[in-house]
C-alpha cells in the first residue's frame, strides 16, 4: 500500500517497478515490512520483495497468481529463451528502475525513458557518509511572514524600510565628510559633504548631460553631470531608486557632484572553509511540462549522481542539488503557452517533477526554491512551493532565501528581475548574465528598480541583501555563467529547457544542460554539459 511504500522510500529504499506496482496491491504486516526496510539490498525487486512476504506468512513461497513476468513472455514467444533468462537474471540483481513521469491525459503519446539508479559495485559516493548541513535564514525568506495587503501605508512602509537599511549600509564606508541630509545642504555652503539618498528620476538634458533628482526623508535636491566630467560614465550607470551615498558640494541650484558610492560589497572579506570535501549541483529553469524540456539530458544528470556517466569522483562528492526556480514550465504564464506544453495539468507538471526528485540518490538533499513559471504568487519575493504542487522530499525555500550550506551562505534567487536590470544599466547583456547579477550586488538589492518587476510591497524590503553571501545562485536567463565579485562566487546555472521560439526571435542563444558543481573544500567550480558525449 502506498503508506508502506513512503515508509521504505523514506529508509532510503528504492523499488524495482514490477515490485512497486506488486507493494502497491498488497497489505504488508509490520514484521515483512521491518524486513525489507533493514534489507541490504539497495534497489529491492519482487523476488525479494516476494521472499519477504512468504517468509513472514503473508505469501505462499510459489504463488502461480504472480508468476514470473519473464517466464510468461517466454512461453507466449515474446523472448527467446535466452533473452527470458537475461532478464530474470536482470532482475534478480536490482540493476534497473524505469522512471516514468506521470502522463498527462491531454498528452497519451508522451515515452517514458528508462534510467538506471541503481550505483554501481565499484561507486563509493563520500557524501553518503555525511549528514547534511543545511541553515534556512528565515528572516531573509518571506515564507510565512507575508502581510502586506496592498495598502498606501504598505507602500510608505516597504519604501522606508529599503531606505533605511541601505543607508545603515552605506554608513559603515569610510570617509571623512560629513553625512548630511537635504534639509541641511544650506547649511554647509560651498564645503563637501556626503548626502545619503534615492534616486528618483534620471533623464539627459538636450545638451547631452545627466540630470539626477535625489530625495531622503527629509527632501529632494537634484544634480547635473556633465559629459565632459569623470564622474559622467559612472553617473550614467545610476537608475531609478538606487539608494546612493553622493559626495558633492552645493552650488546656487544643483549638487557638484565628485563621488558616487552604491552600498556594494566590502573589498575585503574572511573567506570560509570547509573540511568536508563535498560539492553541491546548481539547477535551474528545468522548465517540467514544456515540449522542449530537456527530459533526457536532465536523466543523465540523475543517472551521474549515481556513479553511472563518468567523474565518478565528483558525483560521489555531490550531497547538495540546489534548484532556483521555474522547476515547471506553469499554466498560462504568457500567452498561447498551451501549445508549446506536452503536460498542460500544473499538477501532473508537479507530479513529473517529484518523479526525477525521486529518482535522485537518498543521500542527496534537494532545495527549491520558485520562479516566476512556478505555482506561486507572481509578485517578489515569492513564497515557497506549496504541498499540494510539490509532494517530493525536498527543503522548499522561498525566492530570494539566505541558506547556509556546509557553512557556505548561499543567496538562491530565481532572478526575475535581471531583465528590468540589464534593460536599464548601460553596458550590460543577457549573453553575460553574471554582469546584471554584480550589479544587483553593487546596489545589495535584487530587484532595484521598482514597477519594472512585480514587487510586493512587505513592510519588510525582503529583496534586499544585508548579509554579504559567500555564493548568489541564480537561473532565469537561460545562460551559465560564473565569477567571483568581492569574494562571493556568482553562479547562474542555466537551463534545461531547448531553445524557445521567443528567444530566436530576441537572438539569445541558451546553455541548456550544464550543470555547475562547486567543490566546496577547494571552491573549483566544474561545469558538466549533460547534452554532450563527454562531460
């Protein structure tokens, strides 16, 4: 029964699929149960399974109602006698599983492929000797905590916050002005001083210069940036409400402007180590439920975890998968999108998507995290994943989440508003993503332009970084990218969706099926392309 099943996949049991559907059918006394879950066998088949039950009485030792199944196509001529007792012999030494995700009635010629879990003899994976090591930094995870309702007051509130914290950031840079506020710029004429405040509107004159307008809780002042002045190139990669520190001095009606600071990360950071030589996988945009969903590339990722594609030495290393949204494709999250779905029932997509988690090492801890595809909330920051939608043993985090993994802190965020970023700082591109996600970093904030991205205004700014991470995992782009900004490691892992008709029309060119692998001990960072003959 399917209460028995849970209880022996939660021992870290997997079945062979004949067994399963046979456990499936048959009421377990607690003393056959007890027996296969303390079995040494790693992947249990239905002799054994069957063993089990006779020895506990429930099953006669020759039961002509469950014969074997190879035996019958033998004798009805669908194997030859020999091809009868390969697979008997398969069988018996638990060397196969079909997975095969649910299909959607919508879609009855959907194949399953067939995937081997079982390791192999020789496949002594580390990380099967550690416990994991896992923090969830509630605070930095909206899960739970929402209360925002939409109202003027939740605005003001969400806007305060934002200003506030960032401005306590920017207070810890160095420097020997004075930090003033706008309604004391009269009071120090024509010496320099530090104004901490947003930005509220950025526009070129018809002389090509910048005009910048500037407010905090006390006022509003505006600048001028000339083309000619140093400070130019740098100005112009300033946009609507980043939260700045300005040193200028006050003329007769605009601020001169010397030094822009965002609050960014320190320069120098204590960079952490681990003993335990572990790695964690880092997925992204799997996109379960799309037509060109990448069913079999991302199989292979699940067959070399278990020691069965090469590297063995990394996979057995691989306690932590790490996923940042946009597990499934969704329903109706852009227009027409049905046609290019072969499950269109979000929760069969769901169900899919627990069918490879499943399939998964035991060993293994998963983390998911949402994407703007997922069934959540649109807005940011988003909720964890429901029950109803992912049933699968898996650490649900919200998006963005602080997680500590094996000491390391990992900011996970799917990255939705890497567009509004890359759309508005000069000089960026979605061929190099990790250029958008240092710029969320320089401004600690992952979603700095309000409107352009859906935010919910919380009371508490949750999109903003306070913590320095040691790693920022994100997806949304569909290109692997990677490089360490002031000590943090920027890993954007991808996808494992084919090429869209959309992004053909936009010319970007994906990456799907690389996985990136970070070794934590030494922090080398492999990139596997699961698409391709050699990893």
């Amino acid at each position: 029964m399917q209460t028995d099943l849970s209880v022996l996949r939660q021992a870290g049991k997997r079945l062979a699929l004949d067994a399963e559907q046979f456990l499936a059918s048959q009421a377990i006394t607690p003393d056959a149960l007890e027996r296969l879950r303390k079995s040494t066998s790693f992947v249990l088949t239905l002799d054994e399974v069957k063993s089990s039950l006779a020895e506990s009485g429930k099953l006669p030792d020759a039961d002509p109602i469950h014969k074997d199944h190879a035996a019958e196509q033998h004798a009805e001529g669908l194997l030859s006698k020999g091809e009868a007792h390969a697979e008997e012999k398969k069988r018996e030494e638990g060397k196969e599983k079909e997975i095969s995700p649910p299909v959607s009635s919508a879609e009855p010629e959907r194949k399953s492929i067939e995937v081997s879990v079982a390791r192999p003899a020789s496949f002594r994976p580390l990380a099967k000797e550690y416990a994991p090591n896992i923090k969830i930094q509630n605070h930095t995870d909206v899960s739970g905590q929402s209360r925002c309702v939409g109202s003027v007051d939740d605005f003001v509130a969400y806007f305060r916050d934002r200003f506030e914290r960032e401005g306590q950031i920017l207070r810890t840079h160095q420097t020997n002005l004075s930090i003033v506020r706008t309604d004391q710029l009269s009071q120090h004429p024509g010496e320099e001083i530090r104004l901490i405040a947003m930005v509220t509107d950025k526009r070129m004159t018809h002389n090509g210069n910048l005009y910048i307008e500037l407010e905090d809780e006390r006022g509003a002042t505006k600048a001028i940036f000339s083309s000619r002045e140093r400070q130019f190139p740098k100005a112009a990669k300033l946009i609507k409400d980043d939260v700045v520190a300005i040193d200028a001095r006050m003329g007769p009606n605009f601020l001169s402007v010397k030094d822009i600071t965002w609050p960014d990360l320190p320069l120098l950071r204590q960079q952490k180590s681990t003993d335990a030589d572990l790695a964690v996988a880092y997925l992204s945009d799997t996109h379960v439920g799309s037509k060109l969903f990448l069913e079999k590339s991302f199989r292979r990722f699940i067959r070399w975890l278990w020691g069965e594609e090469g590297r063995e030495d990394l996979a057995g290393k691989v306690k932590y998968v790490v996923i940042a949204g946009d597990v499934c494709d969704g329903i109706g999250v852009y227009p027409s999108q049905e046609k290019e779905l072969s499950i269109k029932d979000i929760y069969e997509q769901y169900e899919a998507f627990d069918k490879l988690v499943e399939a998964m090492p035991d060993w293994v801890e998963v983390i998911v995290s949402p994407g703007n595809h997922d069934g959540v909330r649109r807005g940011e920051p988003q909720p964890i994943l429901p029950m109803e939608l992912v049933k699968s043993d898996v650490k649900k985090i919200g998006s963005p989440a602080m997680v500590d993994i094996e000491g390391f802190r990992h900011l996970v965020y799917h990255g939705t508003s890497l567009d509004s970023v890359i759309a508005n700082v000069p000089g960026l591109s979605y061929q190099k993503p990790e250029g958008a996600m240092m710029e969320v970093l320089r401004r600690r904030h992952l979603s700095p332009v309000y409107g352009e991205n859906p935010i919910v205004p919380e009371r508490r700014d949750y999109m903003l970084i306070e913590e320095e991470p040691d790693i920022v995992h994100m997806g949304h782009l569909h290109k692997n990218a990677a490089m360490k900004y002031r000590g943090t490691l920027l890993i954007n892992s991808g996808t494992f969706q084919d090429r869209t008709d959309f992004q053909v029309r936009m010319g970007h060119v994906p990456t799907p099926g690389i996985v990136p692998i970070l070794e934590l001990k030494d922090q080398r960072l492999s990139q596997l392309k699961f698409t391709e003959e050699n990893l």
